[in-house]
C-alpha cells in the first residue's frame, strides 16, 4: 500500500508542477542547491582525501627512511659472519624496524636478497612477516629497487619507491595501503631489498568519516534550505493567492470583497492597487447595471402601457377591416394595411417583453419529455400556407430524433417557426428541407433553403437584433428583426446551439441542437454544418431529389 502511494504522489509531481508556484519554486531551488551542494560536497572530499593522503604518504616515506637507516645501522655495527649468526641478526633487524614505525601492529615487512650477487661465506635467509602480502612486491617494483643495488653496494644512499596497494584482511574487505621498497647493505652477505607494507585502513575511516558528515550536512542543509525557501515562498505566494481568490470572487459577481492591506512593501502596495480598481469596476458595474435596469423597466412598462391603447386600435382596426368589402377600394386598402401593422406591432411588443426577460434573467425553461420530429411537423404545419403562398415546398427528412428529450417545447417550436420564417422569406420560392437527426446526448434540427444566401460577414451578425442583411430588401412576412436573436436565446438557455451556414448563390441552412439531457453537455452534433450539398448551384438548376434511407421518413 505504501509503494502504491508513492507511486500515485509521483504521478502526482506533474501536476504540481504546473498548478502550484510554491511548489515550483520550492523544486526549482532544491534541485539548483542541491546541484551545487553536491558539486562544492565532491570538491571537498577530493580535496581532503587527497590531503590525508598526502600527509600520510609523507609520514610513511620518513618512517620507512627511519627504519632504513636504523636497520642499516645495526647490520653495519654487527660482527656476524655466520649463517645462524646473521639469521638471528635479520630477526633483530625486523623488530628494530617495525619499533621505527608509528603502527607496528598493522605493517608487515619482507627483505630479499638482490638476485644475481655471488654467494659469499654466508648468506642472510629470505625473511617476511606472517601478514605480509603474497603477491607483493611486484615485479616492476622489485626492478625498480634492485636496480640501485650497484651504487648502495659502493656505499651511496639509496632512493625509496612507493606503491599503492590493496591489503587483504581476514576480519575485513581489502583495505588500501602503499608498500614501500629500499636496499640494505649487509656486510659479507651482500644488498638486500627491503619492503614495508602499511596499512592505511585509518586514513581510509578517516575518509569515509569525512564523507558521511559532508553527507549528512549536504541532507540538513538541504532541507533548511527546502524549509527556509517554503517560509519565504509562501510570504510571497500567500498575497498573490489571496489576490487570485479575490478576483475569482469579484469575477463571480461579489463586487464587494477587497484584499486586505497590510504594511508598506511592495504586495501592499498591489493590494491598494487591486482594491482600487474593484472599487472603480464596482462603480462602474453598479452604474452600468442600474442602467440596464433602468433600460429594461423602461422597455417592460413601455410595452405593458402600449397594450391598451394597442387593444383599443386592435378593435377598432378589426371593426373597419371586416366592413371594408363596405368601403372605397382607397379606404379598403387603407384598412387592411392597417390591419397587417396592428398585426405586426403586437408581434413587435411580444418580442420586446421577450427580450426584456431574456436581459433580466427571469426566463424559466418548462421542460418535458418531447419528440423533436413532432414539433417539426406541426411547426411546418402552422407555416405551410405562407411558404405556398411564397412558392416554396416543406419537406422534412427524418434521419432520427423519435426518442424524447427533455426542452421546453414552447421555445423550441417558436425556433423552428423563426428558422421556417426565415426561410420562406428568402428562399426564393424554392424548396426548403426540414432535416432531423439523433445521437446519443442530442438531438438537432436543420432548416435548408437554396436562396440568395448571405457572406460571411453577414452571417456573422445573423443573430444581431434588429439586423437585416439587406436593408434595401422589403419585408414580405412582417419580421420585426428579433425572431433569429430570440431563437439563440432560446436555444442557450436550453444549452443547446443554434449556428448559421451560408453562401451566397447557394442558400443558408441555421442548425439547432439540444441536449437529450440538459445536465449533460454536448460535444458532437448529429447533423453537419455545412451541410452535404454546399457548392453552390446556378439559379436555373433544379433542387435534387433527396432520399431517406431505410426506415427513414420523408414528407
């Protein structure tokens, strides 16, 4: 379980990393001081080892020159001739050189006779001590020593030579030591070599004594370090955080939250700043927001105030336009114009009232279960006359959409009527496809007419209140410019889409989608845009044939 912890905070280390300065800033500077830590820690220890060696090379080259001269020094003082006499002598020898040293205990000896020297009267026997190494000296040291042999026999000081080595232990792993080779002259007998063999295990633990304090500085400082810049970190990151909080909040509509001052450094002098501009764009929000007030109270009583003197003129226009088979042509035309204008003015109010509750966010969905290819058929229905009294053939495609979902079929069916309106106004008489279609999380509704169509930049202002995208264009179905601004309201509060796609010389198609479930958000829609037959066609060419495939329905 703990392997799998640690497993899931280093997958975690990622994430961190992007989403947390502290604990950006914090890794950046471990890992720099930890870089240099290490450098500064290895630097040391170099230096130091090679000091201690050194130092100890040096102290073993004048105790081996001690022993030297010290055992030399017996030989020469010696009256020795005989075999036994002189073996006695090398013992002497041997223990007068191990007390010349500062470790007797640990430093082994050997002495050999030069080889290639004439055998004299008696010859001083080979002699090593029991720990000596077997494979020591080597054979280039041997060389190197014996080759002095002839100047020490003429009575000159021979040099020493040095070696580094590996001393076997019983009781422990190899330990470094540095074998030390000189000549010695015995009288009668002839040159001998002689080989000293320190341990330097206690250079060695003094080393690795030195290694591990640094090691464990190296881990403490890095820590403090670690600790000291998480301390100073957070003084910094602290405010900013604060600050990010607070515009969060401010952004989420709390105008009045502000960051606490406190000192005279330069994060109090950004929180001064921030406090005023929240209490400016509190200002300014306020303001703007009472005017919108203002604006849409003025609109909402504006249209409440029109609605009875518009019902007086509702009847009175109703009177005159039944008895106008009674009247002149010139005052029967007088009064069916009348009429359509009534007729349009109280579309014009309805829409403003809708646009007043869209602005004031009072606009409640009334959502139930409902059949997207229903409503399509009764909205085509209810717009069928106009669009034969336009030219213009409804057909509806449906590829899918027979399953429920959950919109508000009052705002859904009066986007459809807008899309339908829209385009029997500018198809041209030509037909117009309903298409609809259905996917797992939605459902969506194309209306396909093969107009004028529009450019891209009017298609960008599509949806813009009261925007025409030609204003020298004559209203022939008494739009009041709001129809396609409602539908995208409608449809954003159903968090649905309403896009537009158009060419011009090749018609428009406005496609809607809704959520089957408004909690779910949409990531596909099931109809494309633009639609499969965009390219555009000359205006003499007829509309293709469309064809549902199996078990679909077209009307």
């Amino acid at each position: 379980m703990t392997g799998r912890r640690i497993v899931d905070l280093l997958r975690k280390v990622p994430e961190f990393w992007r989403t947390s300065l502290q604990f950006r800033a914090v890794a950046s500077t471990m890992l720099l001081s930890g870089f240099v830590v290490t450098l500064i820690v290895s630097s040391m220890v170099v230096s130091i080892g090679t000091n201690l060696f050194e130092a100890r090379r040096d102290q073993i080259e004048t105790e081996a020159e001690r022993a030297t001269l010290r055992a030399q020094s017996l030989f020469d003082n010696s009256t020795a001739t005989q075999g036994t006499e002189l073996d006695t002598l090398g013992a002497e020898a041997r223990n007068a050189i191990l007390q010349s040293t500062s470790t007797p205990s640990s430093t082994d000896i050997a002495i050999f006779r030069v080889e290639g020297q004439e055998v004299g009267q008696a010859v001083l026997q080979n002699q090593t001590s029991p720990g000596f190494p077997d494979d020591q000296p080597t054979d280039d040291l041997r060389a190197s020593v014996a080759s002095q042999a002839d100047r020490v026999s003429l009575g000159e000081r021979g040099s020493l030579f040095l070696q580094s080595i590996t001393v076997p232990r019983e009781d422990a792993p190899d330990v470094p030591g540095l074998i030390v080779g000189s000549l010695l002259t015995v009288p009668g007998s002839g040159v001998y070599e002689l080989y000293l063999v320190f341990d330097l295990s206690d250079t060695q633990e003094t080393l690795t004594t030195v290694q591990q304090t640094l090691a464990i500085g190296s881990i403490a400082l890095l820590a403090l370090i670690a600790i000291v810049t998480w301390v100073v970190v957070r003084f910094v990151v602290g405010p900013i955080r604060e600050a990010a909080e607070t515009s969060e909040r401010l952004a989420a509509g709390e105008l009045e939250v502000r960051l606490p001052e406190r000192g005279e450094d330069v994060l109090a002098t950004l929180a001064r700043s921030f406090n005023g501009m929240a209490d400016s764009l509190q200002s300014q929000i306020t303001q703007l927001a009472e005017l919108s007030r203002v604006q849409q109270r003025f609109v909402s009583d504006v249209s409440h105030e029109l609605r009875t003197p518009l019902t007086t003129i509702r009847l009175a226009g109703d009177v005159l336009y039944d008895a106008r088979d009674d009247f002149p042509p010139t005052t029967a035309r007088t009064a069916e114009l009348l009429h359509d204008q009534i007729e349009r003015f109280e579309t014009l109010l309805a829409d403003l009232l809708e646009v007043s509750r869209f602005d004031a966010g009072a606009v409640e969905l009334e959502t139930e279960p409902t059949n997207l290819v229903r409503l399509a058929e009764d909205a085509m229905e209810q717009m069928r006359p106009l669009a034969v009294e336009h030219g213009s053939n409804l057909r509806l495609v449906a590829l899918g959409g027979y399953f429920d979902a959950e919109v508000d079929p009052r705002r859904v069916r009066r986007i459809m009527r807008n899309l339908l309106g829209n385009a029997v106004e500018h198809g041209e008489g030509r037909d117009i496809v309903v298409t609809v279609d259905s996917n797992e999380e939605a459902v969506a509704l194309a209306v396909r007419d093969y107009g004028v169509g529009m450019d891209e930049d009017q298609v960008e202002h599509v949806f813009d209140r009261f925007w025409r995208g030609d204003p020298s264009r004559k209203r022939t179905i008494g739009g009041t410019g709001l129809g396609l601004a409602i539908s995208l309201e409608d449809a954003l509060l159903h968090r649905g889409w309403l896009e537009a796609w158009s060419r011009k010389g090749a018609g428009a198609c406005f496609r809607l989608t809704l959520p089957r479930d408004i909690d779910v958000p949409i990531t596909v829609s099931p109809l494309p845009l633009p639609p499969a037959d965009a390219e555009p066609r000359p205006a003499t060419a007829p509309i293709p044939t469309l064809r549902a495939p199996r078990g679909e329905r077209v009307r």
